[in-house]
C-alpha cells in the first residue's frame, strides 16, 4: 500500500500540459516554416509537410484539450485531498507532515497515517463531515513524501 505526503499531493499537476503545450508549438513552428518553404519554393513536398504540420497541429490540439479538461478536474480532487489533509492535522494537532493518505483523491475508504496509527476515513454525501475509525494494516508500507 503506497501512503502520500502532503508535498507530494501538492506536486503532482502541471507536468503533462507542458509537454502538450510543447507539441502544440513544435507543431505550429513546423506548420509555419514548411508553408514559407512552399511559398517560396512552390514545390508540393513542402505543401504536403504543411498539410501533415496542420493535421499534427489539430490533433494535438484536440488531445491537449481534452487532457486540460482531465486535469483540471484532477487538480481540483487533488485540492480537496491537501484541504482535508490540513484539516486532519489541525483537528490532531499534528504537522501536516504527519499525515499521510493511500490516495490522492478525496473519497470513501481512504485509509489515513497520522504518525504510527491508520485509520479509514466515511465521509457524508457533500464531503463535509468526515470520521475516522482506528485501522489496522497487513501490508507492506510505501511512503512518498
């Protein structure tokens, strides 16, 4: 079972959509260069590049929108993870550094480490009222901070 720091929740968005958004403007670049080539040029080599750079610049655009969307959902589940963890470790006195969560989103189930003790969190239907009842584990332990 793999326990989550809350450093590492805070962390986790935001590297996918550079390496879209890195595609998309490669793609766009290319488009742009091999349109002046066949303007330049008039050789259908260069057109037939340009008709590929702007398949490439559509689909990616396409697939970086549909994975902004994902994201933003993620981040915003990712969001109630780091308040509710706050929100243990004020309730605990504890740092936050001490609790530790088996997931990186909010929900039933959820088994939280506050120092040497687990327990399982129930929540209520709006995810404003929480409880924790004492746990116990079998597994193997992976911690990432």
């Amino acid at each position: 079972m793999t326990f989550y720091g809350i450093s590492y929740l805070k962390s986790q968005n935001g590297v996918n959509q550079i390496v879209t958004i890195a595609v998309i403007v490669i793609s766009f670049i290319a488009l742009a260069l091999f349109l002046m080539l066949y303007l330049r040029h008039r050789q259908s080599k260069y057109r037939d590049f340009a008709v590929i750079a702007l398949l490439l610049v559509i689909l990616s655009t396409g697939y970086g929108y549909v994975h902004y969307r994902q994201n933003e959902t993620a981040s915003a589940k990712a969001t109630q993870m780091v308040d509710f963890v706050q929100s243990v470790a004020k309730d605990r006195h504890v740092s936050t550094e001490d609790v530790l969560v088996n997931s990186r989103y909010l929900n039933n189930d959820v088994i939280v480490k506050i120092k040497d003790d687990y327990y399982t969190v129930t929540l209520n239907t709006d995810y404003t009222v929480y409880t924790l009842t004492p746990a116990h584990t079998l597994g193997d332990i992976q911690v990432k901070q």
